[in-house]
C-alpha cells in the first residue's frame, strides 16, 4: 500500500477522517473510489498550545504495480510493504515437543508461533487460568489474601493482562507489525493498528489472551496450569529435560519466558551455573492526579474536545548519573496492589479500554544498575525484596501501601492530605514518609526529578497530587546471557526470551521476542506430521 504522511488538520473540521483521506488522494492525484483507502496512524501535536490531529492515510491501488510509480508523487509519499512472519522449519528431526515456560507475551506468541509452525509445544504456567486468575486477584485486592501463584504477576497472560494493555514500544522491529496483527485476529479493538500510542486496555486484553490460548490448543499445543518449573535437566553440555511440580518433562529445546518476577526461578538459574547478569531496573512510586488537570496542561483550551484521546504523558530528567523517569503511564485508571509475595507490598497501574476513571496515574522512578550492587543480580533481587518488605511494615500489614502527597515527599513530611485526588490504590492507603524507605541518594534524585517535571507538565506537584508506594517491578533486575541464535550461551537448548530474561520491556516488545525465539526453535527442527 502506499502511506501519506504529515496530514495535519485543526480541530475544527468537522470530519477530519473524510477530509484526511480527501488530501491523501488529492496528494496522489486520484479519484475518489480509485482506490482502498483507512486511516494507518493517527497522532495528536500539542507542543505549540494549539493541538491538531495528524493523519497517515493508506492508500491501496487495484492494481499494485502502479504504486511504485506513486510513491514518488510529493515528499509525504511512500510504498509501505508488511513483512510475514514465517520462519522456514530447519531439517533436523523433532524428537520431543518444545516446552514454553510462561505464558505471558513472550511465551504466548511463542508458543503460537510453534503451533502455526506445526511444532504442538507444551506450556508451562505456574499460575492459573484466566478466569480463576482474574477471581484471586480480585479477592486479594477485597481481602489481602494473597495466593502466591495467581495474582497480578503470575498467571495466564502475564503481568501485562492486568496493566493498560499498552502496545507503544521503542524498538522499531518490524514484527511488531506481526504482533499487532494477531491481536487483531484474536479481538482486539481495530484503533490499535492506527492510534499513536494503542492500548487494548485490562477488560478488552483478556478476551484476546483467551483465544490466543485457544487456538494454541486447537493446533495440538497443550497449557499445564499450576505447574512452575522448578529445575533444568543437563546431559552432555545440553539441555536434555525439565523439571516441573508436576514431574519431570523430556525436552531439548525450552523458551524460558518466566517474567520479570520469577525471583525463585531467577535463583534456580544461579545455582545451575547459568550466566545471570545484572540489568539496570528502577524503583520509585505511582503518581496520581486529576485526569482532567492533566488534560489542561497537556490541550490547554482545547482540553476536553471530543476528537482529542485522554491526555498521556512522558516525562525525564537526568539526575547525576541517574535518570528519572514517568513510566505506564495510565490515562483515568487505578493503582494496584501488585504484591506476589508474602510480607511485601508493591504498586502498579491499570485502566480499562475506556479510560474513564476520574484519576491519571504513572510510576515516577529513578535507575539503578549493576554498579549499585556489586554486579551481584541475586543482590539486586535482594533490593527490590527489601524495599517491598519495607513498604509493608510502613503501611501497616494487610497490603496497604504508604502514600503521601507530592508536595509532602518534596518536603520529607510523610504527610497525606486527601482533597480532590483520591487514591484509588485498592487495598488502600496510610500515611507514610516515602523517602525514609529509600536510599537517600534515590529519594534526593526523584525529589529534584519532580521539581523537573513540574516545569515541563504545569501542576505535577500540585497540593493534591498523592504518591503511593512503592514501585519496583519495572522490569527485571536480571539478564541471562544467550548468543545471536537465541539460545543461552552457557546451554544450548534453553532459549530465555521476554522481560524475565532482560531482554523486553512491555507486552510489545515481549511477544516479538517471544516470535524470535520461537523462529529460532523452528529454524533447527522439520515438524512432526
């Protein structure tokens, strides 16, 4: 197909998609019904004051050997070409059937990506299925009653089925194409293929994470629930089997994509003798505000029109040789009890499809790395434990997390004064002085970080923004070193992939690591028939 670009267009035409495609093919010199044509990416300009949409629109010709000749009609022109996934299976034999282990993003396209190839893998998640997983975590967040193996980390879908369902990512692969299409088939909302920064949201993610798992199985792939891997069997320098709590598997190729949580896992993987590295990871709280103020500062009169998305934000500052940064940012959604362990409290965030809770949310961290602990990995899981643990005891038991208000934090007051933003977190909330649970060089770097944001983003310290604590599973604190073919460079046969494997960020860039490992399994074996 081919792509203009650059349509910009005010807020005050009243049918800016029509228009939009008016000037895609006025661009192109066409007719109106010469050609297909949809909106491919729609963003909103608002650094000048004055927000306006931008359009890409795609063009598809009937004849798709005069788009080359296009493509070339004005600067905002090109010829956009898809890439397909697929893999060629290698020659080799398939003796026993690939193990995924975690069935969040990672394991999920993998293990979908082995059934399409005709591999039939075998998964392994250590939580429940969606359903009974959405009922604990719903029960924990009602009585405190933590079930260990099915709550927001762990369970079918991964940590990202109870978040934004958030699909912006950094890394610029063209499988992210890929990805995006499959959520497509499985039910997600159509706006994911074209708005500037897609989510799928909480609600809408599990009916697509459902039938992804459906059809895994209708291609002969098999799902054991409640069943964590607990050991990796070793002959003659290669992975030759796993070890599981319901026994042991044969295997000799095994996706190892467990999460960023998996700190028992991450501690089998050391007393096996596998390279773990420290990765750099942050730690800090969830920021609340009124959405609607935030929506003022971002569109300032424009705020509230109804072609504008709700109000997102992005924000960093460079604190020594640290950075601090806002991060899943969610637009009218909530804060969570995010706990998977006993005697630990921790915070995250999540909004439905609509986005139409009264608060905005995001975590407001600052960096830490190898230097920080020695370049000891297991040191660093020790450190997110500790401050988990310390979050506890200052909210009191039972899973309440300590808040105070910015303006508190920036003081070191420990004071919460609950006004307009009400904390949404849901085991709720006590007062507490969130810098005496750090470091003090973090608490230093995130205080001079929101005196940062404040003058990019009007109001972000304003008396009634609330910050809840802690924050600290922003992404693993461990890497577990693997080659150029994907396989663990001390293990042939184990295939780490995804956040738990450092080697992701977010549900986006997890699933498409996740279809690389896969092709990397695909690529050694032909399938059995």
């Amino acid at each position: 197909m081919l792509l203009v670009r650059g349509i910009r267009l005010p807020l005050t035409v009243c049918a800016p998609e029509q228009e939009a495609t008016a000037r895609a093919l006025q661009a192109l010199k066409l007719d109106p019904g010469a050609a297909a044509t949809g909106v491919a990416k729609l963003s909103v300009d608002a650094r000048h004051g004055r927000p306006v949409l931008v359009y890409t629109i795609a063009i598809t010709l009937k004849d798709e050997g005069a788009e080359p000749a296009l493509a070339g009609a004005a600067p905002c022109v090109a010829i956009a070409r898809a890439p397909a996934f697929a893999p060629a299976p290698g020659a080799a034999p398939l003796g026993e059937r690939p193990v995924v282990c975690g069935l969040g993003p990672a394991g999920l396209f993998a293990a979908l990506a082995l059934a399409r190839a005709g591999f039939r893998p075998l998964v392994l998640e250590r939580g429940p299925a969606l359903d009974e997983r959405v009922r604990a975590v719903e029960r924990f967040a009602a009585t405190g009653c933590l079930d260990e193996n099915a709550n927001i980390q762990f369970g079918e879908g991964g940590a990202g089925t109870f978040s934004d369902g958030k699909l912006t990512t950094r890394i610029g692969d063209a499988l992210c194409g890929q990805v995006t299409k499959t959520l497509l088939e499985h039910g997600a909302p159509p706006e994911i293929a074209w708005r500037q920064k897609p989510h799928v949201g909480t609600d809408l993610l599990r009916g697509v994470i459902r039938s992804i798992r459906a059809e895994i199985e209708a291609l002969g792939g098999r799902v054991l629930f409640n069943t964590a891997l607990t050991g990796l069997v070793v002959k003659k320098g290669r992975l030759a089997g796993a070890e599981t709590t319901a026994g042991p598997l044969a295997c000799a190729d095994l996706v190892l994509a467990v999460g960023h949580s998996a700190r028992d896992t991450f501690a089998m993987l050391a007393q096996s003798g596998l390279p773990l590295e420290c990765k750099p990871f942050s730690v800090g709280f969830r920021a609340e505000h009124l959405q609607a103020e935030i929506e003022k500062s971002l569109y300032h009169e424009a705020a509230g029109h109804p072609a504008l998305p709700r109000g997102e934000y992005q924000l960093s500052h460079h604190v020594g040789g640290r950075c601090v940064y806002t991060f899943c940012m969610c637009p009218g959604g909530q804060v969570v009890a995010a706990a998977s362990e006993a005697g630990g409290a921790l915070t995250n965030g999540m909004s439905y499809h609509a986005r139409a809770g009264r608060n905005a949310n995001a975590a407001v961290v600052v960096s830490v790395g190898g230097a920080d602990f020695g370049g000891d990995p297991l040191r660093a899981v020790a450190f997110q434990r500790e401050l988990e643990q310390a979050a506890f005891r200052a909210g009191g038991g039972g899973f309440a997390a300590p808040a105070e208000n910015v303006q508190s934090f920036l003081r070191g007051e420990g004071r919460l004064e609950v006004t307009r933003v009400r904390p949404t977190y849901d085991r709720g909330v006590r007062a507490g002085d969130l810098g005496a649970l750090l470091p003090g060089e973090l608490a230093g770097a995130l205080r001079t970080g929101l005196a940062a944001f404040e003058r990019k983003l009007r109001g972000y310290t304003a008396p009634e923004a609330v910050l809840t604590g802690l924050e600290t599973r922003t992404s693993s604190p461990v890497r577990l070193a693997r080659g150029q073919d994907m396989q663990c460079a001390a293990l042939p046969g184990l295939y780490p992939c995804g956040e738990g494997a450092g080697y992701a960020g977010g549900i986006m860039s997890a699933a498409v690591d996740g279809l690389r490992a896969a092709a990397a399994v695909i690529g050694r074996y032909a399938p059995q028939t």
